[in-house]
C-alpha cells in the first residue's frame, strides 16, 4: 500500500483520479485550482515512478524518432512513395505524437518533447527535478532512434536525405526559420495547455480521453506548414537526435534555432495560457 500511496502522490498523477467517465461533471464553483508543484522535490530521488515517468519518455522518443525519420527515408525511395509526399511524412509525425501521447500520458505526462516539458515547467505543473530529467531522456531516446534508422538506411540514401536533420531551407534566412519554430511549438505547447487543462478536465469529463487527439493533429497542421522551411523541429530533442547522427555542418549550422525557438514558443504558449487563459496571477488566494 505504501508503494502505491508513493506513485499517486510522486508521480505523473500528483493530484488524484479523474473524474469517471459518464459521472456528473463538476461546475466551476466545484473546482479548486490544483497547488503549484515545488521548484525542487527530494522525495522524488527516492520514489521508483520517478525513474519510471524517465523510462516512459525515453522509450517514447525513441519509438517517435525512430519511425518518424524511418518515414522521410522511406519517401525518398521510389516514385510510389514520393506521391505521400510531405502529408504522408506529417502523419506520421502527428500520428505517432497521438499514439505515444496516449500511451505514456497516466506514466510521464506523455512529453516526448524538451519544448513541452519546458513549457509546463514554467507553468508550474512539474518540478525542475523532473524537467531536467525528463529533457536528459528524451534527448537520449532520440539519439538512439535516430541511430537505429542509420542502422537499417543504406548510407547513400541516409546522405542523400541528411539524415532526416532539421535546418533552414534554401530560399529562407535563419531569422524565417527561427520564426517558423517559434510559431509551430507555440501552436503545439498551447494546445497541449488546452487539451490537459485541469479545470476543463473537472467540467467535462470527455477531455482527459481525447486529450492526445488534438495534440497529434496539431503536430500533424504544423508539420504541413513548416516543412518546407526548417523541415519542421519544434522539439528539440528531434533536432540534436538526427543531427548527432547525421552529424554534418548543415545540421549543426542551425542547430541554435531549434532550441531557441522551440523554447520561446514555449516560453508564450505557457505566458498566454496562464496569464490570458486562465488568469491565474489575477485569481484570489482562499
């Protein structure tokens, strides 16, 4: 039992169960807005869902990095697969994010993603502890899944599509690429503050279910978008994963606006969510 008291209070599901689906849905009134988590947590070192939320992402990553850059070799193949063409290469990007979402959301949070842990950092829903150690295994999770993908590609079909890294386009500047990054994980942080809103969680109690649905599609809309700019980053993790295996000027050249961007993005999705959304500075303290 102590085991168990550990994880609920330790781990991804810090503030209890969520109301049953098919239950009465709470009113505003009801809701008490759940505390902050602490900048740093001891107890966590100690508590084994910590280390598990830390495998989650790691896994999670490297099963997104893996079969999203095995889909850009895959289109470069044949003149079959090149007719999927960019939307087959955004599916899989977003259907993935959705699948994985799903799997690790009651484990980790289902991050998969430095710019969304950062984002939610910010916003106090998670400890710097957790943050950083969630950023370390992430980022080690896309290495090995990009490594994996070098391992099966042929070299030249590898080089030939660099190694599905991330950099700015030819007939773009560094400054249109930064704002593309920026603007894509703005749209992707902001909708998962949306799609996980613990106040809408409490009112309609379909939210928590289909929370992974519009964060899949949002990777989905801004894969569509930005891939002919930056080839779409808006996680860091992804950027350094393809570019440590590929390892080439060109991706290391802007390898700074795929953390710089995807973090500012962050940085106001979480700003306009809590301060616009929610109003949560403006709120009194009982």
């Amino acid at each position: 039992m102590e085991g168990k008291e550990e994880d609920v209070k330790l781990g991804a599901n810090r503030y209890g169960e969520r109301q049953p689906l098919g239950t009465a849905a709470q009113t505003d009134k009801d809701y008490k807005e759940p505390p902050p988590a602490p900048l740093f947590e001891p107890g966590e070192l100690s508590s084994w869902s910590f280390y598990r939320a830390g495998i989650a992402e790691f896994v999670a990553t490297f099963l997104f990095l893996y079969i999203s850059i095995l889909t850009v070799m895959g289109v470069g193949k044949s003149e079959k697969c090149k007719s999927v063409g960019i939307q087959g290469i955004a599916w899989a990007f977003g259907g993935m994010i959705f699948a994985l979402v799903y799997c690790t959301a009651g484990i980790s949070g289902g991050h998969i993603n430095p710019a969304v842990t950062f984002g939610l950092l910010l916003a106090r829903k998670l400890s710097l502890t957790r943050a950083l150690f969630y950023i370390i295994m992430q980022c080690l999770g896309a290495i090995c899944g990009a490594g994996v993908v070098k391992g099966f590609e042929k070299s030249y079909n590898f080089e030939r599509l660099n190694g599905g890294a991330n950099f700015v386009n030819h007939g773009y500047t560094k400054g249109d690429g930064l704002g593309a990054e920026i603007v894509g994980t703005f749209v992707l942080v902001y909708t998962v503050f949306s799609a996980t809103d613990a106040k809408r969680s409490a009112r309609d109690s379909h939210v928590p279910i289909l929370a992974p649905l519009p964060i899949g599609f949002a990777v989905f809309l801004v894969h569509l978008a930005t891939i002919p700019i930056t080839g779409t980053g808006i996680n860091p993790a992804r950027s350094l994963g393809a570019a440590i295996i590929f390892n080439r000027d060109r991706a290391w050249d802007d390898q700074w606006i795929f953390w710089v961007g995807p973090f500012i993005g962050a940085a106001l999705a979480a700003m306009y969510h809590q301060i616009v959304i929610r109003a949560i500075p403006f709120k009194t303290r009982a």
